[in-house]
C-alpha cells in the first residue's frame, strides 16, 4: 500500500544512487580525463565551491526572472488571443498563419534579433519566453472555448444570464483543465526559451554560464550549470502538478471514489 501509494517518489529515489555509484565507478575504473567526465564527487565539490562563493544565485535569480516575468506575460497573451480567435473565426483566419510562422521557425535563429532589438537585458530573453508559452497557452484556450456545447450556452440564454456571467460561470470553468494542462507545457519550454537567449548573448543567467563553460573548455560548469536547469524545470513541472491537482480538486475525489 505504501510503496503504491508514493511510488513516484520511492523509484527516482532509488534509481539516483544507483546511477552516482555507477557513474563515479566508471570514471575511477576506466581513468576518464576530468577535463572530459568528472566524477559525480568531483562535481559535487564544484557545485559547492559555486555556492559558497555565492555567484551562481545570481545567474540563478536572472533565468527565473526571465521565466516568471516571460511566463507571466506570455499566458495573459495566449489567453486574450485564444478567446478573442475562439469567438471571432475571421479573427483565427487572419493572425494564425502569422503565428504558426513564427512559431515554426526555430527559436534560435529569433534569439539573435531580440537581443540586436532589445539588448543583452532580461528584455530580450523574457521576449523570446513570450513567444514560446503564448502559443500553447492560446491554442489549449481556442480548444476550450470551442469545446463547450451550444446546449451550455442556450441554457444561459433561458436563464438570461449577462455576457460576464457566460464568461464567470461557464468558460472559466471549462477552459481550466486545458489551461493548467497548457502552462505544464508552456513551464518547460518557457525554460528552453530563456536558455536560448542568454547563450546566443547575455551578461548573467545559467544559459550563459553554459556558453562561458563552453568557451573555457570548463567541463564542470557546464555540468552543474546543466544540473541546476534540470532541477529548476523539474521543480516548475512539480509545481504547476501541485497547482493542477489543487485547482482540480474534483477529479482527484472522484478518482479516490472510483478507486
């Protein structure tokens, strides 16, 4: 019952350990170059020699205002822009080839013009996070609204509801799950996003402090740079679970009663 109950915690907790020790074995074994693989221990003391000195957090508080500032605009975008394209079709017609041109070109090639456009700031970067969580944002908000039956909305005509009223009571609710389902995924390329810019060009961030391992041929930040950016993501997915699984607080009851 337990281990059913907590196994997503139990087996990537088991597995970890077991992957450190045949990691730093391969390397003691085998004599890897550090320069090339250092050993988890080794990088362990990396990692914390950056903490002590206390200037990763600054490249770590840079990539998060990127993502939370990015983020934060680019949802209120995709939101406006789904409802206004789920209720006007002419709408949807005329921007969305515009928008899935932009979309499709690879976000590294548009990196570049930001920052000529707006410089090595977090102006540049949290633009190219718009970009990218606007999207997924606005077409899960199109899906939405669309989804909804015309009975729902004849019933709201009977009860001669107000047009904020429509929009309180029946999409709001409706549009919920597919919007938190769309931030889940907004999250992590809001993350890719942000990384992109700072190593096409930036002064702080971890995306920079990849370019600088890179540049240094230093195998060790690259590593604990790469290291932080999956334990950030990691921790905005498990954070945008937890909000989705409050917010919809009902189909976990109802799942508990089913089972």
């Amino acid at each position: 019952m337990f281990y059913h109950k907590y196994r997503r915690i139990i087996l990537p907790a088991a597995f970890l350990p077991a992957f450190l020790v045949v990691w730093e074995l391969y390397v003691r074994i085998f004599r890897v170059p550090n320069y090339l693989l250092p050993g988890p221990t080794e990088l362990f003391w990396s990692m914390l020699r950056l903490f002590t000195d206390g200037e990763v957090m600054k490249h770590i508080a840079v990539t998060m205002e990127e993502i939370f500032v990015g983020t934060a605009i680019g949802i209120a975008i995709g939101l406006v822009l789904g409802y206004v394209m789920a209720k006007l079709r002419w709408i949807e017609r005329l921007v969305m080839p515009f928008v899935i041109i932009v979309q499709t070109a690879p976000k590294i090639s548009l990196a570049p013009l930001f920052i000529l456009w707006m410089g090595l700031g977090i102006e540049s970067k949290a633009a190219l996070v718009i970009l990218v969580v606007s999207f997924p944002i606005m077409i899960n908000e199109v899906a939405a609204i669309r989804s909804i039956e015309e009975n729902v909305y004849n019933l709201m005509k009977i009860l001669k509801a107000k047009r904020w009223q429509v929009f309180a009571k029946i999409e709001i609710p409706y549009s919920i799950e597919m919007l938190l389902s769309g931030i889940k995924l907004a999250l992590t390329q809001a993350m890719t996003g942000a990384v992109i810019g700072e190593m096409i060009g930036a002064k702080a961030g971890l995306g920079y402090l990849l370019t600088l391992g890179s540049e240094t041929y230093d195998i060790k930040m690259i590593l604990n740079a790469v290291i932080l950016l999956s334990v950030i993501g990691l921790g905005l997915y498990l954070l945008s679970e937890f909000v989705e699984r409050k917010a919809l607080y009902w189909k976990v009851l109802d799942k508990s009663v089913v089972g």
